[in-house]
C-alpha cells in the first residue's frame, strides 16, 4: 500500500509539472515527459508489469490533466513501460548510459506509438517530416533528465525493499 | 518452468492492461466531444485541477518575470545604442551647422565689392592676440598666397586693418581699432577728410577734420586712398558723436567701427596688383 501511494504521489507530482511547467517551455514542440521516463526506469528496474502498471496510470493521469482523449497516453506509455521491462535482466543495469538510452529508446517507441494512435483514432494526421525531429529533441531532453529519476526509482525501490 | 509462467503472466498483464485502456481509449473516439472522464476522473480532477492552476499561476508569474528580465536587457541595449545615436547625431548636428555658419558667412564675404587695381585673397582667422583681444589677430594666408606687408584686410562690412608681420602661412594683422593704427579717410558725405586712430576697442578717434567742415553723426567715413595701404572707399565706420571744443582749431569724432571684429571669423586681405 504503501508503495502504491509513494509511486502515485511521484507520478502525479511528475504530470503536473510536466502539465503545467515542462510543457510551456519552448523547444519546437517537443516537451519533456518524466512520466514517460519513469515509466521506462520502473520496467528496467521493476520488470515488465510494473513498467507497464506505471506507465499506464501515469500516462491515465497526463490524459486527464492534459485534456485530451483517455487512453491515448495511457496506452502509449503502457507499451513503453513494458517493453523497457523486457530487457530487466539482459542488460547490465549500472551502465551509468543506460538510463539515457533507455529513456532515447522509450520516447521513441512512445511517441512512434502516440501518433499511430491519434491517426488510427482520427484524432488527427501526422506529417512524419515535422514529427520526426520534434521526437527526436524529446528523446534528447529525456534522456537528460533520465539518470536523476532512475536513481530516483531505484532508491525508493531500495528503500522499500529494506523495509520488506 | 518458472521462466514460462512468469512469461505468461507478463503477456496476460500486457493484454490485459491493452484491452483496458483500447476500450477506454474506443469509448471516448465514439463520444461526441471524444472525453469521457467519468466519476472517478472528475473526482481526480477535482483534486488535482487547483494544484495545476495554482502551479499554472506560478508558470505565469514565472514567464512574466522572465520576461520583464529579459525585456529589461534588451531595453538597456536599446537605451545604450540610442544614446549613441543621439549622441553621433548630435556631433552630426554640431558639424552641419557650423557648416551652415560657416556657408553664411562666406556668403557675406563674396559680397565684398572688389576694389579696381587689387586682387582679394579670403583667409580665415586662426588665432587673436590674447593678451590685447582687439589689437591684431592672425590668418591663414602668408606670402605663399601672395599676402604682403601693409596689405588692406577688410570684410563685407568694411575695413578691419592692415598685415604687419608675414610668413609663408600666415599673416598677423593689425587691427584699426589698435591704438598704433592710423588711416586716412574721408567723411563720405562731405568729402572733409582726416585721420582715424585707434582707442584698442572698437570705438575709433576720428581726428584732424576742418573746424569749418560739414560733419554730423551718422556720417559714414570711408577710407581716402591716400597714404597706399587702403584702396580708396572701404568703409571705416560711422560717426557716433563730434567734439566741438571751444578755441580748438580742428573738429574731433568718435567713429564707431563698422566691422565688428569680436567675432570675426573670415576675412579679405586685398592686395594690390603689380
């Protein structure tokens, strides 16, 4: 129960700065998305159902505060979470550039994901040619912030495992 | 064994966290405005909404500072360059109007009738006698251009002195305002001559006229002709008073300057032709 709490406390944190900070922030409308990044870290260092747990709610609660259609992050961030997951224990997770590549990775298949979404839910057309290097940049900008919140995860997931 | 079963597990999370949000995801696309939060997404909004507005307020008063920041920086360089265009302006101004002065006068100066028998050389002043400001100053002519000793310096508004020293550039001229200066003249009107001497200011003595002579106040005085340094007929100046003196056997005047030297910038220095 605990844990529940202390990870819905950081995701909620983590969607509305992303909602209401990160995403007025200029930068040819890539956006920085630590929700996404958690989600990616909780796979790596959780396994496959956590990621995908984490990157759902996560993503559930970017759709509600976000305004947008439910489920479309959600599902996004679902399948990244899970697929990160799926390489818990064939990398060697202290690669001090893990975290980094494995948020470049994550957004990419996110976000490859969000728009394949919004066309088949006909939310709206996608030009690949503007889409590309906006999800590139985010994939940048991720993995900038990807070490602090992997060893962020990793310790709460310490922690709690001490406590268990 | 194990392995299997943890897979399997993973691909029965995986589709059915997938299945959840496509019918989440299927029955908001069919509704008309394409959300539907319901119950539990109003309540967590409801809770969560005023946290986002208030850190939305926050973002805003951010942005505003920033921006104030930044405008404030860029209003300093602004500020700065205008300055220094208001101030290259002004160096500008100054430049065009003292060429604008300068024009003027020059303009006066063409005005100066030249006399038969002499050629005119403009030259400009360069330098005063600090110590006597009205006693002889210096121009930019000298023999170069021809300047010799004794020659008639004048302007437009009439004669100002003679050259007494000559270099190749320059010229020191002593003015008639000088107590060593003397000229002979005539009183325009009835041809009464005699002799103006200078006072060291721009009053003159005007001294030596006929007791019985025509001469009133007003009278303009030209320069004779006579002695070979001034050509006949440059204006001296005009008589301000007359010194009736009882039992005196000449008539004396004082003579106010008709060229103002206290400003003199440019002048003509006439010299005769061989």
């Amino acid at each position: 129960m605990n844990r529940v709490v202390t990870y819905g406390s950081v995701l909620i944190v983590a969607a509305l700065v992303q909602t209401a900070w990160l995403a007025r922030l200029p930068g040819v409308g890539a956006v920085i998305d630590p929700v996404l990044v958690l989600a990616v870290a909780t796979g790596f260092l959780r396994g496959a159902e956590s990621g995908a747990v984490i990157g759902l709610a996560g993503g559930l609660l970017q759709d509600l505060l976000s305004g947008g259609p439910l489920g479309m992050h959600g599902l996004s961030k679902l399948v990244a979470g899970f697929g990160s997951g799926l390489f818990e224990r064939s990398i060697y997770i202290e690669n001090p550039f893990l975290p980094a590549v494995a948020a470049f990775a994550g957004t990419l298949l996110g976000e490859a994901l969000l728009n394949v979404i919004g066309v088949v839910t006909g939310l709206g057309s996608v030009s690949w040619t503007e889409a590309v290097p906006r999800v590139v940049i985010q994939a940048g900008l991720n993995s900038v912030i990807a070490p602090p919140l992997f060893r962020g995860v990793r310790s709460l997931d310490e922690r709690f495992e001490r406590q268990h | 064994m194990f392995d299997v079963i943890i897979a399997r597990r993973r691909i029965a999370v995986l589709v059915g966290l997938i299945l959840f949000t496509l019918a989440l995801l299927t029955s908001q696309v069919r509704s008309a405005d394409r959300r539907q939060v319901g119950p539990l997404g109003t309540a967590v909004l409801t809770v969560l909404l005023p946290i986002q507005t208030g850190m939305a307020h926050v973002a805003d008063a951010g942005t505003r500072w920033w921006r104030l920041y930044t405008e404030i920086g860029r209003l300093r360089q602004e500020n700065a360059r205008l300055r220094s265009e208001v101030e290259r302006l002004s160096q500008d101004l100054t430049v065009v109007r003292e060429q604008a002065i300068s024009a003027r006068r020059m303009e006066r100066l063409l005005e100066f009738r030249p006399q038969p028998g002499y050629r005119t050389v403009a030259a400009r002043v360069i330098a005063r006698d600090a110590e006597r400001w009205f006693s002889t100053l210096l121009v930019d002519r000298g023999s170069r251009d021809g300047v010799r000793r004794n020659a008639a310096v004048a302007t437009a508004d009439g004669v100002i002195g003679r050259v007494i020293e000559v270099t190749p550039t320059a010229a020191r001229v002593l003015l008639i305002g000088d107590s060593r200066s003397a000229l002979s003249v005539i009183v325009q009107r009835s041809r009464e001559a005699g002799i103006v001497e200078g006072r060291g200011g721009e009053m003159l003595h005007l001294k030596y006229l006929s007791r019985t002579g025509d001469v009133a106040a007003g009278d303009l005085v030209v320069t004779s002709g006579l002695g070979g340094v001034f050509p006949r007929g440059l204006v001296v100046g005009r008589i301000v008073t007359i010194n009736r003196e009882p039992g005196a056997l000449q008539l004396e005047a004082e003579v106010k300057s008709a060229a103002s030297v206290a400003r003199l910038e440019e002048v003509v220095i006439l010299i005769a032709k061989p």
